[in-house]
C-alpha cells in the first residue's frame, strides 16, 4: 500500500566504496507494524543494484509505531450471565479500552450459586481474522491465562480482579487494516466446576499505544534547580526549593 522509488545512480561500474545519500520525505505510515499468525504487515527500505545476470538486494526493516490520545469516551462493561436456577454472575471491568501498560480493574459478585465450582479463570484472546466476503478466516490465540479464585464461592461473594498486561506481548486492535486483515482483543471469563464442564464468557476490549509524556530533560531541570538554590543560599534558614513542576499534558 506504501511505494516509493528513488534512483541514486545512472548505470556505470564502480571501482571503489561510494556513498549515496536518500531522503523520502513526509512519509506517510498509515498502520502499525504487525507479524501474527497468518499476516505480517512490515515496512523496510531495500537497496538494489541492478546487473545483467543477477541483482544484488538488501533489504532493512522498520518498525512503525502508531501512538493515540486517551479516548475520550471510556465507559465500563458491567454485565450480568448465568444459567437459569443454577448460577447467576455479575462481572464488571472499570474500562473498555486500555493502553497496553495499564491494568485491568474488575469485580466478579455471585448473585446465585447451585453448582460446584473448582476454579475461576480470565485469559485474554486475540483474535486474527483475515480475507474478505466467504472466505474470512479467523485464528484465535490465547495470549494469557490468570487465576483470579480457587475454590468454591457462595451467594453473596465478590472476587477481585486485577490485571497487569506489561508483561504480555499485545498489539493495539486494528480494525480492516487496508482492507487485508483485523486484530481484536477480548476478556474470557472462564468458571470450571469439579466435572470439568467450563461456563464462560467473552467480552470484547480495545487496546491502544499510549505515547510518552513529554518531559523538559534532566540537565534543564537541574539548571533551574541550581539558579533557584544560588538565588537562596545566603538566607541561612532558606527552605529547600521547590523543584519544577512536571509536565502532564497529555499527547
């Protein structure tokens, strides 16, 4: 979907090293680099030197990263399942959408119990699905596994949750990218009874790269730091001066 060629040299012979400047300016990359199961979506810069019997190709990747704002509107997934007259949930994760060093916050409250359950998991899946129209293609992948309760709850009971998902490789959901692929995450709650029979329930995330907080550098920091103290060392009970202020702008 991205192509640009630039010649950097008319046809000759070369008898020593040379060095060929490029630029490519104002670039756009419109989409995150990805590789999963069945697609791979890659920018790289290839260099080639075109002879008569074979061409000499080097090939360099780039890795591209797309950075977004805190969304806006981020309400949180309250829902209520069982089976009828034999369990009753009530599960609610303080968000929709994380950046991918946050936590997931969350509650788990047993409105009714009737059956005996061994364990209470949550995983995270992505969920690749590829082609278009019938030949849609989706692979699922189990990215992590969390125990959140061991043993059997009663009526009335509320199990905490609280992921962390900077230990887990995860890319920000991409939805149609360039008409080729998606990428979607979902929460799995999973209850397995002592007779190995698994009652669970999927619900869908976003995920999204958050950018750095831009931040003046130390050195200007500690010049500011020192003209401060300079300007209040010869007062002998001057308090130690404040120090700046960081800068929480959001990108």
């Amino acid at each position: 979907f991205v192509s640009l060629v630039k010649d950097l040299a008319r046809p000759g012979e070369f008898t020593q090293s040379q060095t060929f400047d490029f630029e490519f300016t104002h670039v756009e990359k419109p989409y995150e680099s990805y590789t999963g199961q069945n697609v791979k979506l890659r920018y790289f810069l290839r260099a080639t030197v075109s002879r008569r019997l074979n061409d000499v190709v080097k090939e360099m990747d780039i890795v591209v990263h797309t950075l977004s704002t805190y969304p806006e509107l981020n309400s949180s997934i309250k829902m209520e399942v069982g089976i009828e007259d034999c369990l009753h949930i009530e599960f609610e994760y303080n968000k929709s959408k994380y950046h991918l060093k946050d936590v997931i916050v969350g509650k788990i409250y047993f409105l009714l119990v009737r059956i005996k359950i061994k364990h209470m998991e949550i995983d995270i899946i992505k969920r690749e699905t590829t082609g278009t129209g019938p030949n849609v293609y989706h692979e699922n992948d189990t990215i992590a596994k969390y125990e959140i309760m061991d043993g059997a709850p009663v009526r009335g009971e509320s199990i905490p949750i609280r992921l962390f998902l900077a230990g887990y490789e995860l890319t920000p959901t991409m939805r149609d990218i360039n008409k080729k692929f998606s990428v979607r995450y979902y929460l799995n709650l999973v209850l397995i009874d002592e007779e190995e029979r698994r009652y669970f329930k999927q619900q869908e995330v976003v995920l999204w790269r958050k950018g750095d907080i831009v931040r003046k550098s130390m050195s200007h920091q500690a010049a500011i730091a020192s003209q401060r103290f300079e300007g209040t060392s010869s007062h002998p009970e001057a308090k130690t001066p404040n120090q700046p202020a960081e800068n929480n702008g959001r990108q």
